[in-house]
C-alpha cells in the first residue's frame, strides 16, 4: 500500500532529525512542508536541511524558489501530488515533514481550485494597500463578498487583499470558489504530531534563535533586506531584523521579539493541529514507539 507519513508539530519541538530516523527506516526521501525553506536565500532562518543532513537523504521541496516567486498552498499541492506518483514508482513509503499548516492541508485534505491570480491584479492591490492601508480594501470585500467578510480575519492583510484579488479578476465572491470538500488521495495517509511541554519547548525555541543569530541570520537578513516587501519574507525572524537595519530597534530588542513572535506562532500551530484527530501524538524522543507505530500501520 503507498503511505504518506506526514511529521507535524510546532516550530521548534525537533520534527528534523526524527523524520530523518524516520525516512532512513523506511529507506525513503523527504518532502519538506515548510513553506519558507522552499526559497533558497533562506537556509538559517528558516532551519533548512544542512549539507549533512541532505546527504543523509533525500529532500524534495527545499530551495527552488528565489524570493520574488509567486507561491501558494494550492501551487504546493499540484507539486506534491505530482513528485508523490514519481515517487510512488519507486518506493511505496514517503516522509513529509514540516509544520506550515495550510500546505500540510493542501496535500491531505486538497484546497479549492481557486484562480491564479494575474501579477497586474496583485500589484494593483498591493499598491492601494501601501498607499491608503487595509479599510478601502475590507469596504470593497464587504461589498463583493459580505459572506466571507464576516469570516476572514479582518487583521490578516493577506487574506483580506487575496481574497479581494479573486473577486476583482473573476467578477464573482471569493467564497463561492471555496468548497472545502475533503479530496481523496490514492494513498494512505498517516500522521505523526510531536509535541513538547510548554516550557520545555520555548526554552527550546530560545536556544534555537541564538543558534540562528551565531550561525549568521543577521547577515541573511541583511542580504535579503533589499527585498523585505514581498510575501516570502513576511515571516518571524526577518521582519524583527529588519527593524534593526532600519534603526528602529536595537538588535537585542530584535532577537527577543524573534524568540516572542517565534513562540506565539508555536502556540498557532498547536491550536490548528489539535483540531485534527487524524493526528497520532507522541513526544520526540519517543523513536522506537513511533517507528513500532508506523511499521503497524503501514504493513496492515
């Protein structure tokens, strides 16, 4: 039977190195699910597999974007759905690991078909929201679509304007493109979560930004800082940094709203992943349980 073991959890709790365990087990390759370690500029701040670790085994989905590519969950799940069946051909177990909820989702669950949208659209919109800030474009979304301008996070200004760029390109609600109709897969999927007490998972998230600030995130920032306005870089650790080369805080201030905001997403991912009950828990350290648990699940 072809498996799909989806490794899961917040950032931070130690997916890594156990889904390496877990792919080597299964003599099988890994597909990330971190949707910032696709763009190659990113290696430390987004934790990407080191050279080591590549040689380990195999990765899919790591650096094959530069940061001015336009990217999105429903782009990932045609991707991946298109590497499994290469994959498939060859070995009848893969690994995905990472902790972006809404790519994990794209490839278990499937996302609606919504249209691409065109650069002109994006930019236009990008724009008026530079210029004039988010409230013209919620007034626009309440008018043209009033059923998901009552769900939308209202402060998320992506959401708000993506959802804006559907109803302006295809004349119709944005909400009438989404169905959330579960897709099925011609594999089985089965779902590890790790999770950590909370202590000790901040202490662990902590110690991993000092790591990143020795190995050099500051000089990763600044290499990519001329590009801070696209999306790829709206994400904890270099929006902090570029506060700094702004000079608008000082570079310890920076480090702990990393270690902050680092935190608050973990509990984000937490809050979203426990509402799944496909999701199997264990704690990391816990190897010989999970493998015993696939192994049981895979061959029966």
């Amino acid at each position: 039977m072809k498996s799909l073991i989806v490794l899961l959890g917040p950032t931070g709790v130690g997916k890594t190195e156990l889904s390496l365990r877990i792919a080597e087990h299964f003599n099988t390759s890994i597909i990330s699910s971190d949707s910032r370690q696709l763009y190659k500029e990113l290696p430390i701040g987004t934790a990407a597999p080191t050279k080591e670790q590549l040689r380990r085994v195999k990765h899919y989905m790591v650096g094959i974007l530069s940061l001015t590519d336009y990217y999105s969950a429903s782009n990932f799940e045609k991707d991946v759905i298109t590497l499994l069946d290469q994959l498939y051909q060859t070995t009848p177990t893969v690994v995905m690991s990472g902790g972006s909820m809404m790519y994990i989702d794209a490839v278990c669950r499937g996302i609606d078909d919504i249209p691409t949208v065109t650069p002109e659209i994006r930019d236009a919109l990008y724009r008026q929201f530079e210029e004039e800030g988010l409230a013209p474009i919620l007034e626009e979304l309440q008018q043209k679509d009033p059923v998901h301008f009552e769900e939308v996070d209202r402060n998320n200004h992506k959401r708000v304007i993506h959802a804006v760029e559907i109803c302006r390109m295809t004349g119709k609600p944005y909400s009438s493109f989404r169905t959330n109709r579960k897709k099925e897969r011609p594999f089985q999927i089965i779902k590890v979560g790790l999770r950590r007490d909370r202590e000790e998972l901040y202490e662990r998230i902590n110690q991993r930004v000092d790591q990143m600030m020795e190995e050099g995130l500051l000089e990763e920032a600044r290499s990519v800082y001329p590009f801070r306005e696209y999306n790829s870089l709206n994400t904890v650790g270099y929006k902090e940094l570029f506060h700094y080369l702004d000079g608008t805080w000082s570079l310890p201030f920076a480090v702990e709203k990393i270690k902050r905001n680092s935190r608050v997403y973990a509990r984000k991912q937490m809050t979203w992943f426990k509402r799944d009950p496909e999701i199997t828990w264990f704690h990391p350290d816990d190897l010989g349980p999970i493998l015993s648990f696939l192994d049981e699940r895979i061959t029966s």
